[in-house]
C-alpha cells in the first residue's frame, strides 16, 4: 500500500533529510518516488534502508551504475540533480556515497553555484513588478511571497557557505 506524506527539505539540510527518510524506513516505510515536497512510500516492515542523496547535474547511466556497484540502489530525483540511493540497513560494509571531505565540500560548491543563478533569476523577475508597482493586492501578496523566498534563499545559501568551510577547516 503506498503512503504519501509532505515534508519540505532546504538543500542545505541533505542531511537532516537523509535521517528523516532513514527513520521513516526504520519504521517500515520506505521511499519509492518524490515529487514537490511530497513522498510516496511502500510499507514493508521487515525491510531497514539507509538513505544517503547525491547531488549531480549530469547523471548518466554510467552515474548510477557506479553507485549500484559500490552497493547503493537508486530510488529516485528530484528536479533532475538530487539523487535519492538507498542500501540495506543492515549492509555496514557500504561505504557513505561522499566520505572524503573534498567531495562533500565540491557538492556543496555545486550547490551554491546552482542557487545563486536561481536566486538571480528571482530577483530579475521581480523587477517588473517593481517597475509597473500599483499597489494592488496581488502585487503585495506575491512580493511579500518573494520576500520570503528570498530570506529563505540567502539562509540556504548562507548554511551552504558555512558547510564549506566547516570542511575546508577539517
């Protein structure tokens, strides 16, 4: 039976992802597809995955087949640069897909690189409501909206940076 729940994930906090898809796997309900902030799991509870996501704007075959050989399973993507992996709980020989710091730190760089044109394309798009500015409501409602998209975006990008230089410093 599939069961879908909603739950929202900055880039910055993979991680607290990764435990929060662990834990629910743990309680017998295992990722099978994302789309938008919604996850659709498979109940099974007598199967435990570790989940661990890569993110990678090019990934071919050969991508995930490298995953798949190291003992990784590929489950899904989102927006076509997260990869979500999963392996068995109970694998401890399965390495972690990033252990060495310098990876970690070269996904992160990639991730900034990503947001900041994001974030660019956001601002420019707000400059033509800005330019014809009326004051109607709809013009509030959505700027306010991006105003929060934006704070949201600079504490991403800021706790990315920090994430850097946590690894640049060990």
């Amino acid at each position: 039976m599939a069961i879908r729940k909603f739950r929202l994930f900055l880039a910055s906090g993979l991680e607290k992802e990764e435990q929060w898809l662990t834990a629910m796997s743990a309680k017998g309900l295992h990722m099978k597809k994302y789309k938008l902030g919604f996850y659709t799991f498979e109940e099974d509870k007598n199967k435990a995955f570790v989940y661990q996501i890569d993110f990678q704007r090019l990934a071919t075959g050969d991508y995930i087949q490298l995953y798949e050989d190291a003992g990784w399973n590929y489950v899904d993507q989102s927006i076509g640069l997260f990869h979500y992996f999963r392996t068995d709980a109970s694998n401890e020989a399965v390495p972690k897909i990033y252990s060495d710091y310098e990876s970690v730190m070269e996904t992160y760089k990639g991730m900034i690189r990503f947001y900041l044109i994001m974030f660019a394309f956001l601002l420019l798009s707000q400059v033509g409501a800005l330019v014809t500015w009326k004051g109607y409501a709809l013009q509030i409602f959505t700027t306010a909206f991006a105003g929060v998209v934006v704070v949201l975006y600079i504490y991403m990008l800021i706790a990315l940076k920090r994430k850097i230089n946590f690894y640049k410093r060990n």
